[in-house]
C-alpha cells in the first residue's frame, strides 16, 4: 500500500543559483506529516501530482521524473537571467517552503 506523501524537502542549495537558457536539475524528497523521508517501492507513488509553476522557466522544457525512494528530479530551464520564483506543487498545494527564491545568471 502506498502513501502519499505530505511534503517534501529540498536541497535549498541546488536551487539558489542556476543558469539561464540551460537545463538546470535538482531533486526533491517526499516526506511524511512528521518529517520522515516517505520512501516508496520503485513504482510511482499512487495519487501523487508534482508540479513546478514559475513566470522564469520555460514550462515546455520542465520534465519531473520520479527516481524512487520517495526522490523525483526535477529539470527546468529559466528563460532570463535575475530573480525568479520557483513554485513546488503537491496535489496543486504549495509545499512547506514554496515558492523558492532563486537567481538566474547569464
């Protein structure tokens, strides 16, 4: 029986800085209502909708691939260089954190 995750962590450091018109990955962790990590068998978890959400991405180039144990990677490619934010969706909820401050170089 699977779970469905209530949140998840991110590394902050692999979002604070990413380049500009190129493929930029990061992964997230689902975690329980306590904080644990949620880890899953190798399927996709059942019910369970991740999505990104950012005016500074193009959204035609975000892939979110599930790598099991709970962690899906996560590719977006920012469109400009400067400040974006970067929205992380649970079951089209914000997670604990979200969005991410994050900033674009040339």
């Amino acid at each position: 029986v699977h779970n469905t995750p209530k949140s998840f962590v991110i590394n902050e450091e692999e979002v604070s800085q990413m380049k500009a018109m190129t493929e930029n990955v990061f992964t997230i962790q689902a975690v329980d209502k306590w904080g644990n990590k949620a880890i899953y068998s190798e399927e996709h978890p059942h019910n369970t909708l991740v999505s990104i959400e950012s005016e500074g991405i193009d959204t035609s180039a975000t892939q979110i691939s599930y790598s099991g144990g709970g962690k899906y990677e996560i590719t977006v490619t920012p469109i400009l260089a400067g400040e974006i934010q970067l929205e992380i969706r649970l079951n089209s909820k914000s997670i604990d954190g979200s969005p991410w401050s994050t900033s674009v170089y040339p």
